[in-house]
C-alpha cells in the first residue's frame, strides 16, 4: 500500500501523542488495579479477621459469665451473658458479608453451630439447674459439655484466624506482583513514545536521504552503461514509485539492448539445431529417404532421425510442443536420448521408454513430445512402429487395386505422448509394403495450418493433396503441398511443416499391404 510522505509524518506525531495518551491511560488503568486490591485487603480481609477474633472472644465471655454466675449468682453476670450473646450473634451476621471463599464460609456456618449448642447446653440444661439450687450438676454440664462446645469455636475460630491471614499474604503477594507489571507496563509505554520520537527525528529523515542517494548512484552507473542496477525501495511512498518507475525505464533499455543481439542468438540455436539434423542421410538399398522441413520461426519443434543397419532402417519423425528456443530444447533433449540409446543396442521400446523418462525429468507439467519410431525392413518390406501420440502415416500404394484406394491413413494403436505418463504404452503397429509404396511420415503442423477464416486444413484435404500429387516425385509432393498449404493459411504460418517419405524399392509386387489392425481408408472416417 502507497503512503505519502506528509502522512507518514503526521501519522508518527499522532502516534507518538496516542502513545502518550495510552500512557496515561495504562497508569490510571493500573493504579486503579492496586486499588482494588487494597479494598480487598483493608476492607474484607482485615475486618473479617477482626470479626472472626470477636466471636471467640464473646463465647470465651459468655463461657466465663456463666461459669462466674455459678460460683456468685449475681444477676450482673446473667445481664452480661445476655449481652455477649447478642454481640456474638451481631458479629456472626455481620461476618457473613466478609467472607468470600466457601471454605470461609464452610468454617463459619461449623463456627455458628457450635455456638448454638452451647447456647442450648447453658440455656436448657446449665441455667434451669442452678436456678433450682443444684449448682453442682449444673458445673456437671457446663464442664463436660460447655466446655466441648467452646474448645469447638476457638478451634474453629483459629482456622478462620489462618484463612483471613492467608488471604491477606496473597492480597499482598498480588499486590507485589501488580506493582511489578505496572513499572514494566510504564517503561515499555515510555520505550515506545521515546522510540517513535527517535524515528521521527532521526531515522526517516537520514532513510529518505538514503533511499535518494541510491538512486542517485543507480542513474550514473546507468549513464555509464551498466543496465544491471537494481534499486530495491521498500518506503511504500514516493520514493518507492520513483525507484519502481526507474526500474521499468532500466527494463526498456535492457529490452532494447537485448533485441539487438536476440537475432544473433536465435541464428546461433537455429544453427545447433540444423546441426543436430542430419545433413545427409544413410543410403540404404531398396529405400529412398526425402525429407522436408519448414519452420514457422528460426527455432522450433519439429524433427526427424533416420538411421541404417544392414537391411534394417529406422526412421523417426516427432514433434515437441510448443514454439521457438523451449520447443527446440525438448528436442534436442528427445532426439539425445534416442541416439544415446540406440548406440547402446537397445530395442525400440526400450529407447522409447528412456526417452519418456527423460522428458519427464527435464520438462514442466505442460510440456510434451511426440513422435512415431518405426523400422523398415528394406528385403522383406516389413514396416513396424511405436505411434506416441502422433498423427499416423498415410501409405501412399503404387498403384491403385480393385477395390482398395490409392491412399489411406495407417491407423493403428495410438499410444500416449511423452513427458507426462509413467506408462505412455507402447503398442506395436505392423505393414507390409510393396515395390513402389511410399509411407509418408509428418508432424501436425499440416492438418493444423489455418485460413484466415480459421478453418483448418485436416486430415481430408490432406489425404486428398497427397493422392493428387502421387504421380510426382518424392521432393516435388513435399514441396507442392507445403505451397498448398500457405495458400490456404494466407501465407501465415503458425506450426513447423516436417514431413519424410520412405519410399520401398526393394520387394516384389506380389505382395500386396497387410492393413494393420485398426487401418481404416482416409475417406471412411474422415
């Protein structure tokens, strides 16, 4: 978020005064806090202490008014019975306010009973017999019962005595403890209003000065040519936006330096890539190799790979997705592996399942390769290959039978792309070929090319250009239908045209093709 200079300013004064206020607030807040604590102390703790220590005191009174009132039967000592009485009763009430926990009030309620029961031992019992003159039962009573009920109420009254005392020592330890938080609270308040202060007069002012005198620096090193500066501002104000607009204004003349060896670089990668290609393909008796390669950029995706063994010829024709430099880099990465591989003696579905493992090693989620591997046999005819994903071949025969058509597509098992399955599949697909048969192997850029209407060209008028031109030479069928197909897309290009014909010289023409399983005419389904 964008924030002015003038109010970052006026905001650090207003937070330096909020803080002032809450450092006030936070004083009043705390002092407020012992308070009450003191209340808790000086108006509960210490008068129910007081209260506590009265009722002992009042039944020990009354205890010795009536011991004295047996020994001299003086109405005096009877009025002041009476009077302890009621005082003990005065105190028990006003304790009950006083005391908070229920263990308190647990002691108190045992205190009271107590007291009730030697009311009743001195009222039913103790009076009555030394009003009929029978003093001695009466100490008889008073002694053994009496006296139980009193030891009761000082006991009880001592262990009121200890809760009051305790609630007193925690009052005061929270008390320590409040008194404690409040000093840290101050000096935290103080630290901040003080830090915000130093921020204020010093450290802004000296970044801004900073921040400017980097910039500064960034703009000379670029008058020196060095387009490499970077000037990371984080101020959030408008400092930061100048740094932010120079950095795009460094990025449009990085732009503008690196277009101009961009062609350079691109003829360099279009380069390697023609070196990868072969520049002169294996001759092998009984085939004819013509291959065709039109790219949309300087760069691109499309490929191919011939190689010969003995009457063994192995031809490999694919396509990576995607355009210029990233296309070419998969590959090169595919077309490494299989030449890796096969050097190594391996079969073809072995090179095909390192292949797919490199390619998901190296490529991200979005990026694959296709491409058909097949192997002709140049004495028999035979032709086998593995279609990854590819559009498949279309036989062009050499000449037409009765009721089977000059062209049609080869439409085997189709298996999966490479550089996205574990298991891409790897399903077999077997023809036969006669003398004069050509197999034509391509990339999709054919069947995608687009009018301007955005009609594509497809397999139909695919099919139907190639058995128009199958009179033609190898090269001159390849050269006319990638005219054909610009006429159609207006000239415009969008995919690279990648075709090889294998044309088979070496078998008789007794045989005719065995159409594999799945082999449909072009025209039945499409």
């Amino acid at each position: 978020m964008r924030l002015s200079l003038r109010y970052k300013i006026v905001g650090g004064f207003g937070l330096l005064l909020a803080l002032i206020g809450l450092l006030g607030w936070v004083t009043l807040s705390l002092f407020a806090s012992l308070r009450s604590v003191q209340t808790e102390v000086f108006d509960e703790a210490v008068p129910g202490l007081v209260v506590a220590d009265g009722i002992v005191r009042s039944y020990t009174a009354q205890s010795a008014a009536v011991r004295g009132y047996l020994i001299n039967p003086r109405p005096e000592l009877l009025e002041q019975y009476e009077s302890e009485t009621e005082t003990s009763a005065r105190l028990e009430r006003r304790a009950r306010p006083l005391l908070s926990s229920p263990s308190e009030q647990a002691l108190m309620a045992d205190l009271i009973r107590a007291g009730r029961a030697f009311h009743e031992v001195v009222d039913e019992e103790v009076l009555p017999r030394a009003a009929a003159g029978d003093r001695t039962l009466a100490f008889s009573f008073l002694g053994e019962q009496g006296d139980d009920a009193i030891s009761t109420i000082e006991t009880l009254g001592a262990q009121l005595r200890t809760a009051q005392a305790q609630v007193m020592s925690d009052s005061e330890t929270e008390l320590s403890r409040r008194s404690t938080q409040t000093l840290i609270t101050l000096s935290l308040v103080t630290v901040g209003a003080l830090s915000i202060g130093v921020v204020l007069a010093i450290v802004l002012p000296r970044r801004l000065v900073s921040d400017l005198g980097r910039l500064v620096d960034a703009t000379r090193a670029i008058g020196r040519g060095d387009l490499d500066q970077r000037v990371d501002i984080r101020s959030g104000d408008e400092v930061e936006e100048l740094a932010r607009r120079f950095g795009d204004m460094q990025a449009g003349l990085k732009r503008l330096q690196q277009l101009a060896l961009q062609d350079r670089e691109l003829e360099i990668a279009a380069s390697i890539q023609r070196n990868l290609l072969q520049r002169e393909l294996p001759k092998t008796p009984g085939v004819r190799l013509v291959p065709l390669q039109r790219q949309a950029n300087l760069v691109g995706g499309d490929w191919y790979d011939v190689e010969a063994d003995g009457d063994s010829l192995t031809v490999v024709v694919g396509d990576a997705s995607g355009k210029g430099i990233g296309a070419a880099l998969l590959a090169t990465v595919a077309l490494s592996v299989l030449r890796a591989e096969r050097g190594q003696g391996a079969g073809p579905r072995r090179i095909i399942e390192r292949a797919n493992e490199a390619l998901r090693d190296v490529i991200d989620p979005d990026s694959f390769t296709t491409l058909i591997y097949a192997q002709v046999d140049s004495a028999t005819g035979e032709a086998r290959w593995l279609n990854m994903g590819h559009p498949p071949p279309f036989l062009l025969r050499s000449e037409a039978s009765p009721g089977k058509p000059r062209g049609l597509y080869l439409e085997g098992p189709r298996n999966r792309v490479l550089g996205w399955f574990e298991d891409p599949g790897l399903e077999e697909t077997v023809a036969r070929l006669t003398r004069g048969d050509r197999l034509v192997l391509y990339t999709d850029g054919f069947l995608e090319a687009k009018s301007p209407d955005g009609e594509t060209f497809g397999e139909h008028r695919f099919a139907e250009a190639l058995m128009r031109l199958c009179a033609l030479e190898p090269s001159a069928i390849e050269e006319e239908l990638v005219r054909e197909v610009e006429r159609f897309a207006a000239g415009k290009l969008d995919d690279d045209l990648t075709m090889l014909i294998v044309e088979f010289q070496g078998a008789s023409v007794r045989e005719s093709v065995t159409t594999p399983r799945g082999e449909e005419p072009w025209h039945s389904k499409r």
